[in-house]
C-alpha cells in the first residue's frame, strides 16, 4: 500500500524499535531547551508533511487528519509507559552499578588490605608465642 | 542563542523525501519557525463537526502536530537512550562479576584464614598460660579492636542450579519415605 508520508510518520511513531541514527539539523537561533527546541522542530516537520499528505478534497482531509489523530493518541499511553520503563531500568541499573562500584572499591582498597594486615600480625604473634612455649617445656615433660 | 537540532535520522529522511522543496541546509530554522507558529496558536482540543471544514482542517492540523511531536519526541528518547542503557546493562553486569569474585573467591579464602589463625592465637595465649607465661609480655602482641572482627564469619553459600536440584531430590526423597 503506498502511503503518504505523514501515514508512514504516524505508523512509524510506534515502533521504537528501529535504527537509532540521528540527524543533527542546524544552526538555529532557539532560546528554548534542547526537549522544548526538538518539540518545536517535531511540529514543524509534522506540518510540514501534512501539506504534502493531506488530500485536497476538505471532507477525505478531515477523516485523514482524524484517523492520523487517533493513531497518535493510540500510541502515545504505550510510547510514554515504554519510555518510562526504559528511563527507570536504566537508571537503576546506573544506581546499583554505582553501589556495587563503591562497595567493590571498599572490599579492594581497605579491607583487603585491612585483612592481608592483620593476617600478617597473627601469624607473627604465633610464631612468637610458639617460640615462647619451645623455651618452657610442658609439666609432664619437665 | 545558537543551537543545533537532534531528530531521528528516519524522520528527516521522510520529509526530505516528501518536501524535495525544502532547504536541507536550512532545515532547522525552518522547523522552528513553522513550530513556533503553532504552538503559539490557542489550542483547540475539540473539532466540532459543525464548524466550517476549513476550520476544522485548521484544527485538526495543529492538533495533529503537536499530538505527533510530543509522541516523537518520546520516541527520540527511547532510542537515542538506548545507548545510555546498554552502558548502563554492561556496567551492572560488569560490577556483578567483579562483586561475585570478591565475595566467593578474594574475601573468603582471606577471612576464614584470619579467623584460624585467631583462633591459634587464642590456643597458643592459653597454652602459655597454662605454663605460667604471661601472654601478654610476649612481643609482637595484636591490637585486637584494630583488627577485623571475623570471629563469627561463615563462607557464604552460594546456590547452583545444580545444588537446588539435588536439594529438592532430597526433600522429595525425604518426604515420600515419611
């Protein structure tokens, strides 16, 4: 089926699952935010395919434009859950990662050398104690 | 202020494909500019179906816009964070196995050495004493609050597939001789 660009921009909406590569558009004068200047970018090129998808006829743009209308809102609760999702595994996984980097960096940097220290000690406190008990014999040996 | 823009490659794609009109070079000030123009119009969020149809294309168009460019822009998010959230995979699967390693293989072998060891201590101090040596005049001593308590450490037992298996093998073999 040959569908209009803007067909093919709304049906692609919900596929969040496909080639990652970005455009980079530019330089613009914008005062906005990086999230509001793409918003804007998005409504602009959002109307700038439906001047090349809308049908001339006003009553087939009016169902063409209600159709594309409910397709977006179809996908917008499963889009934002999905993004929600994505944006809280990721920082968790950031989060348990930071944790286990700082309690890895404490077992490595100060209690294995802490025990390997200790450890040392003992096995110098024995061999002195042994040697102590070597120069006094048992009772029963006496 | 000066600014460059971030959209899918596949989006800009598409409309250059449909608008072969329109300036590539000049793409972002082009946006912004058809951008600003609507979301600055009052927003209609009804379309009744008695309005004329001219007006209710109008409507319909600037809804349409903005509905779509805030879904796209969601979209934008989750894929270019995808490669935030595959660092993000690699460095908790990375620390895991570090963590792992440390806890079965490093700390362990150290620990329950140390608790030996301890615990010779304790037997030779007892020895000496009961030979009429005061353990404490017997140089080096150990400064016991500065050591790590360890005392008390067992081995962490960690599970296999294999030893839950046989666990259960052995329950049920339990449980069907009762």
């Amino acid at each position: 089926m040959n569908l209009s660009p803007l067909a093919r921009f709304v049906r692609d909406l919900g596929r969040a699952t496909g080639a990652a590569e970005t455009a980079v558009l530019g330089p613009a004068e914008a005062p906005e935010t990086d999230g509001r200047v793409r918003f804007l970018a998005y409504v602009g090129l959002v109307d700038l395919l439906a001047d090349a998808s809308v049908p001339n006829d006003p009553e087939a743009a009016v169902r063409a434009l209600s159709e594309w209308l409910s397709a977006v809102r179809s996908t917008e609760p499963t889009l934002r859950f999905a993004l929600f999702e994505r944006s809280s595994l990721t920082e968790s996984r950031e989060l348990v990662a930071r944790m286990r980097g700082r309690d890895i960096a404490l077992t490595s940097e100060w209690m294995l050398p802490r025990l390997r220290q200790d450890i040392e000690a003992y096995r110098a406190r024995i061999a002195a104690l042994r040697a102590a008990l070597a120069r006094v014999p048992e009772e029963g040996r006496r | 202020m000066t600014t460059s823009i971030e959209i899918l490659a596949s989006d800009r794609a598409i409309l250059l494909g449909a608008r072969p009109d329109v300036d590539g070079s000049d793409l972002a000030s082009l946006l912004l500019e058809r951008g600003r123009a609507i979301v600055e119009r009052s927003i209609e969020e009804r379309v009744p179906e008695d309005l004329p149809v001219e007006e209710r294309i109008g409507r319909l168009r600037d809804l349409l816009a903005r509905k779509a460019a805030s879904v796209a822009v969601h979209r934008f998010e989750i894929l270019a964070g995808r490669e935030r959230a595959l660092r993000a995979e690699e460095a908790e699967r990375t620390t895991y196995e570090q963590h792992l390693e440390l806890e079965k293989d490093v700390v362990p072998p150290l620990k329950l050495e140390a608790k030996a060891l301890r615990a010779e201590i304790r037997t030779l101090e007892e020895e000496a004493r009961r030979r009429g040596i005061d353990p404490d005049r017997i140089e080096p001593r150990i400064d016991w609050p500065n050591t790590l308590a360890v005392d008390a450490y067992e081995r962490p037992q960690y599970e296999t597939n294999e030893s839950r298996r046989q666990a259960a093998v052995r329950f049920f073999r339990r449980t069907l001789r009762a």
